[in-house]
C-alpha cells in the first residue's frame, strides 16, 4: 500500500504560512502523541527556524505514558518547549500559558527595554490533519472559535483569534508533506487516523497494527478480543479476532474488513490502552 496525499489546498496553505511567519513570535506544533516524530511536518522546523517553537504533545491520554516522557525528553533536548495535552478534555491546558511565556521570555524582555508593555504574544498554530488543532484552540480559549471536525482537512483558511490579553493565536490548515519517503511514516500516519480511511486499504492496515501490537504490546488483543493465538500469523489473527466479535459476512465467513475497521476504532480511541508506534531510540542524532 502506498501512502500519497496532498490536496492542492495544502500548497497554498504553506504559502501563506510562509507570508505569515513574520507576524508571529511563537510557533505552536500540535503532534500526535502516539507517532511524536511521524506527525511531524518537516516543512515546519525550516518556516519557524527563527521562532520560539512550542510542541504539544496531543492525544497524550491514548499514548504510552513511559514514551510520552522519553519523547518529551528528547524535544527538549533539541530545544523545544513541551507540553503533554489532551485537548479533548482540557488535560495539560493550564501548563501551556505559563509556557508559552516562558518561550516567549526574550520577546517579552526586548518589548519592555523599547518601553512596550503588555503587548500579547502572536503565536501560529500549526499541525498535520486531523492532529487536533481546532479542538485545542477551542479548549485553550474556552470556546468555539474555530471551525472543529472530526476528519482531516476541516479547517481551510486562516483566523486570528484573541484568547485573552496575552495571546494571539493564527490558526493555519493542517499542512502534509507531498510524498512519504519513508512508507513507515504513511502507515503510522494512516493507523492514527491522518489519511482520511476511505483512499486506505482497511483490511491492510488492519493485518499492520495486529504486527506492530503483536511485537511492542503482547496481550492486548487478547484483553480486548479474547482467547486467541497471538503466535499466529496476522491475518490469522484477524480471521480470530472476526469470529470472537462475530464479524461475520453472508455464508457465514468471517468478516475481514469489519474486523480491521473495527480494530482500528478500538486503537483509535484507546480502547486497546494507551499504545505509541515509534520511540525517540529510532531517531537519527
């Protein structure tokens, strides 16, 4: 399966965010917290190169708490500063103000020796689809003020939106990069739910997460689906899991993508427990 997407709404949205990044003193990086470096845009590193840079860590609540802290860890060490968020339900929020003036410490300093005072800090939100964006914003500011959805590519042109007095946040649509080099980046990408599922192949990458969970995570399959033969090949996994949870198709034959799609929700929304796919080990110094 090949991992290949890039609206055309895309490359206008990183060409204004190279317009825009002049306006800004902060970036804000919304990453998946389950795959911290695959959702990350590279593009992002060279537009804020200049820029104090902030990485929420989203979806922390569904991620290895043990990895979460390694790659908070690691981000720190290249620089950033680190938030670990649950944007849904407001978890990690209250740390992000305090944060972000301490990002912006230097900006502040500079304002107030030119006698500028109390001038909010400008910060661009940025992220891959579906990351969670609009739903931190929302959550950050205590109310619907940007566009939210549930599926990737909801957010289509820029908004500034006042939180309060000391923070201006531009929001920008989630941006992807026009190729996978790497096809293990796309399929980390697909299992969370950035490729919207219906250009994926559900069955495949059904037969992948029962690989990757039986590798780093033994026993989780059997505590959501019940007895099976873990040792077995995946797609013998999956005809085991269709018959616990009668997935079944006409001529009473299991039901292969309803057991991958079904699979793939439970992952999704933690059901599984908290699972991260990638470990800051991997990343080249």
């Amino acid at each position: 399966m090949q991992f290949q997407w890039y609206p055309g709404h895309m490359t206008k949205a990183k060409r204004q965010m190279q317009e825009d990044i002049r306006l800004i003193d902060l970036v804000i990086e919304l990453v998946d917290a389950r795959v911290p470096a695959s959702s990350r845009n590279p593009d992002i590193d060279e537009l804020g190169r200049q820029k104090a840079r902030l990485i929420l860590m989203n979806k922390y609540d569904l991620a290895d708490e043990r990895a979460g802290a390694e790659w908070a860890a690691y981000f720190r060490g290249k620089g950033y500063h680190v938030v670990g968020i649950d944007a849904r339900n407001r978890a990690g929020m209250k740390q992000v103000t305090s944060v972000i003036a301490d990002a912006c410490k230097e900006k502040t300093e500079r304002d107030r020796k030119r006698g500028i005072l109390n001038r909010p800090v400008r910060a661009m939100v940025v992220g891959i689809p579906n990351v969670g964006k609009s739903t931190f914003i929302n959550s950050y500011a205590g109310r619907a003020c940007a566009k939210t959805g549930n599926r990737p590519g909801v957010t289509k042109g820029k908004q500034w939106i006042r939180l309060n007095k000391q923070v201006e946040l531009l929001d920008t649509p989630g941006i992807l990069w026009p190729k996978f080099e790497d096809q293990a980046v796309g399929l980390k990408l697909a299992l969370t739910g950035a490729i919207r599922d219906e250009i994926l192949q559900i069955e495949e990458l059904g037969l992948s997460l029962i690989q990757i969970l039986a590798a780093g995570y033994p026993g989780a399959l059997t505590t959501r689906y019940g007895e099976l033969d873990e040792a077995a090949e995946p797609v013998k996994l999956l005809e085991q899991i269709a018959v616990n949870k009668k997935c079944i198709s006409r001529g009473n034959e299991p039901d292969y993508g309803k057991a991958a799609a079904m699979l793939l929700d439970d992952f999704r929304s933690g059901k599984l427990g908290r699972i991260t796919l990638e470990t800051p080990q991997h990343m080249p110094e």
